[in-house]
C-alpha cells in the first residue's frame, strides 16, 4: 500500500509549509516500522522537532517528503542503539532498588500545611515564608517588613507555633514533607526556593 504523494509546493511558498501535509504519511510510515503507536507518535515529533530545527540545512529543489523521512529513520535508528546499550531488569531487582515513597501522601501533607499557613495572620504567614521558604535572614526579612529584627522573631516564633497547633503536631514531633520551601518553614530554618 503506497500514500499517494502530495503536489510539489508552488515555488514562491516557504517549503515549512508542506510540512503538514506530510504528517500521515510519516506516522503511518512510524506506526508500521515500530507497531507502537507511543513510539511512533514520539519519533513524528522528534522528526518535526529536528526537522525545523535544521531547517537551514534542507536543499530548495530537493524533496521535502525524502528529507523527512530519512530523518524519521535515523532517529529511529538512534533510539535502537540506545536501547540496545540499556540493561535489562526483567526480575525488577533494580528497579526494586529505586523504589521511593509514594507521592501521594507527601501532597496531602503539603495541602494541609499550605491550608493551616492560610489561616495564619498576614504578618506571621509572611515572615515564615521570607525567612523559612524564601531563605531570608532575619535582617532582611526585618528590612522587607520595615520592623524590627526583634519583631520578626517573635511573628515567626507565633507564626511556627500556631501552625503546629493547626496542624494537630505535639512538641518535638516531626512531619514528613518532600517540598523543601515548606519544610523550612515548619522547621524554622533557612531554605532557599528555587
């Protein structure tokens, strides 16, 4: 079964243009040399990503459709040699290895938290977050606020106070995040966002 060729663009038409018309074509060129339709979407995308990128080295005069297709082959080719390189972990004892904790948990933690800081008067929410997610030092944080460094001691001593009663936590205990920013302010110490 051959795809009928598409006309040759008119010869004042920017070529990037044809493009499009290509596009069946190479996925069903993709679908049918790797019986993947994942694999065959990610190798039509990595051929336009490339295709347009290089797009200064494609010879007016030559054929679009040709071009495109050789560069759908050697990225093919491409992800052939990698896989080949790959170590196989059929009984999963590396991936075992790998494993961590499931997310889930770790986000509902952070909405709680997020949720118990909203509660928080302005002033204390904001100067846990300058100092404890942002990594802002007491003076600077005094700077930003335009008080005292004294005052923003007392607002994020409160402020971690009252969040731990929000958040149901005794003295001493402590809560498992996986955000850093949020993490700093719980535990008081500088983090650095980013």
């Amino acid at each position: 079964m051959t795809a009928a060729q598409p006309a040759a663009p008119p010869p004042d038409r920017d070529p990037r243009e044809e493009i499009i018309v290509h596009l069946p074509a190479l996925r069903a060129f993709a679908l049918g040399i790797t019986r993947d339709p994942v694999l065959a979407d990610d190798l039509v995308q990595e051929t336009l990503l490339k295709a347009w990128s290089k797009f200064h080295l494609f010879e007016q005069g030559t054929k679009l459709r040709s071009w495109l297709f050789t560069i759908l082959r050697n990225s093919l080719r491409t992800i052939q040699r990698k896989r080949a390189r790959e170590v196989a972990d059929v009984d999963d004892v590396l991936a075992g290895r790998l494993a961590t904790k499931p997310a889930q948990e770790g986000n509902l933690v952070l909405r709680e938290v997020e949720a118990a800081l909203a509660k928080l008067p302005v002033e204390q929410r904001e100067v846990l977050w300058l100092v404890g997610a942002m990594g802002f030092s007491i003076e600077e944080a005094a700077e930003t606020c335009g008080c005292a460094t004294g005052t923003i001691k007392s607002r994020a001593n409160r402020g971690r106070r009252a969040l731990a009663a929000l958040l149901g936590m005794k003295a001493g205990e402590s809560i498992e995040l996986t955000d850093r920013a949020t993490l700093a302010v719980m535990a008081g110490q500088p983090g650095r966002s980013g």
